[in-house]
C-alpha cells in the first residue's frame, strides 16, 4: 500500500556546481523534485567561508522556486549550524572517516564530542546533525550509525541512512531500515555494483565500485520502499544523482538528468505516485 502521508523527494546538487542558485533551481524544479540537499564546499554555490551570507540567498531562490533546503552537506561548526538555521534548513549531514592513526571507538568519541560540543547551538538553531553510513573508511553501516549516535540526544544527531552504501556492504534493505529506525531522520537513495579490476601483486582480484541507475544495482529500491511505506515514513528521500559513465568517470552537469529522471520516475512509481 502507498504511503499515506509523502515523503518530500529532494536531489543532491552536487552535480551542478558552477550552476547559480536561481539557474539550479529553476533546473531542479522542471525535473520534478520536492527540494534538494546541498553542498556546502569550495568552488560551490555557498562555500565554508560565505556560508553565513550566502545559504539564506541560496534558500530564498529554492523558495522562490517552490522549492526547500530540506538538507546540507557541510562542516560541522558553529558558523554552518547557525547559517542553517537562519536559512530554515534542519538536517546538517555527516559522514564519520576513520582516520587510521586512530583506534576506530577513538575516532566515535571524537565525533560525539564535536556534536556534544555544538549542542547549544544546535538546539538553539533547531538543526540536528545528520549522520550518514558511506563503505570503505567511513563508519558504513546502519548499525554503525546507530552506535555512535545511540548516547546523544535525538534532537541534537540523527540518522541519514544511504540505502546505497548498505547494499555495497551487504545489508538487507528492511534490516537496515529497521536498525536506523528510531533515530532516522532521511534516506539517501543511490544504487552501485563492484566489478573486478585486475589483480594485485599476489593475484588476487582488485574490485572497484561504479555508481549505476536504480534498478541496476545491489539494493532493491523496491524492498527499500516497501519497508519505508509499511512504516509510514514521511521523512525527505534524497536521490544522490551518481552515475559514472563506461570509463568510470562520475558524470555532472547535463550529463545526468537522463539518468536521474529515470531513477525519480522509478521512485515515483513504487511510493505509488506515477
């Protein structure tokens, strides 16, 4: 059965960084989106030095769109919480790396620590950080998350789960919901495959990732949904926009909207909205 109540669909404007924020949300309000999530880095449209000035403009020309900031991806600082919560932006994403001169429950308690130490403003704000799962060197599962999260306030860190990730690690859809469910505040949405790339000196097989279209990958945005629309999530579901092309180049720009209003269509279909 569909979701009753609607979980706004948003798109990571990673793919568009040169593009000024009124262009990029005239764009991402043709393509048919809810809102986005945007980058906050160097050379973007609000970058870590003008976040303070430049993410209430960068609002406003969403909102005169119709559109929202549902999310960020930025530093975790005073200056990035308190710039969000003037521009009404409530989720502040993350991810936690392990850095490897650390031990990795050293590397939980450095992070617990800055959030703890961002709490005040946090609260004042009305922004919770949001704490995303990614493979590799990065805390990169649902049950990952929800440990280093699990002492802090709920109002302060959420959960993002990127149902992306936990397919290339290897979790099931619904165990992964079910995990991250009392702390989940947003789903990433992507989908990838490894592929074998050669050998190393001992001849044993490299594998590599591609970033693929979302019915091509290892996780079922079918079961994904299914578990999301039993449960009544309302939360934004945030379309990550990574594809790469046959040479394994991460496509931007024009280069993506085939593929992503492909993959918003298939989403649409399976909350029961085409």
């Amino acid at each position: 059965m569909p979701n009753e109540i609607r979980s706004p669909i948003t798109v990571f404007t990673k793919p568009w960084k040169t593009l000024p924020s009124e262009a990029l949300a005239t764009l991402i309000a043709e393509l048919g989106f809810d809102g986005v999530e945007l980058p906050i880095r160097e050379g973007f449209q609000v970058e870590p030095e003008n976040v303070e000035s430049r993410l209430a403009d960068a609002a406003s020309a969403f909102n005169n769109a119709g559109l929202k900031i549902y999310s960020v991806a930025g530093d975790l600082d005073e200056k990035t919480v308190r710039a969000c919560g003037v521009a009404g932006v409530s989720i502040l994403r993350t991810m936690l790396k392990i850095e490897p001169d650390l031990y990795y429950f050293e590397n939980v308690e450095r992070f617990r620590s800055t959030c703890l130490n961002l709490a005040g403003v946090l609260e004042e704000s009305k922004v919770r950080i949001g704490l995303q799962n990614h493979c590799d060197e990065y805390v990169s599962s649902s049950i990952g998350i929800m440990h280093a999260i699990e002492p802090l306030d709920w109002n302060l860190v959420s959960a993002v789960l990127d149902l992306g990730h936990t397919g290339l690690e290897g979790e099931l859809e619904e165990i992964a919901i079910d995990i991250a469910w009392s702390r989940l505040s947003m789903i990433n949405l992507k989908n990838a495959i490894r592929y074998s790339d050669g050998e190393d000196a001992n001849g044993a097989t490299e594998w590599k990732r591609a970033w693929v279209p979302g019915k091509e990958g290892f996780t079922s945005w079918k079961k994904a949904m299914d578990e999301l629309n039993s449960r009544k999530y309302a939360g934004p579901i945030c379309l990550t926009a990574e594809y790469k092309d046959s040479q394994g180049r991460g496509l931007e720009g024009d280069d993506v909207i085939p593929h992503l209003r492909e993959d918003l269509a298939f989403l649409k279909q399976l909350l029961g909205e085409d």
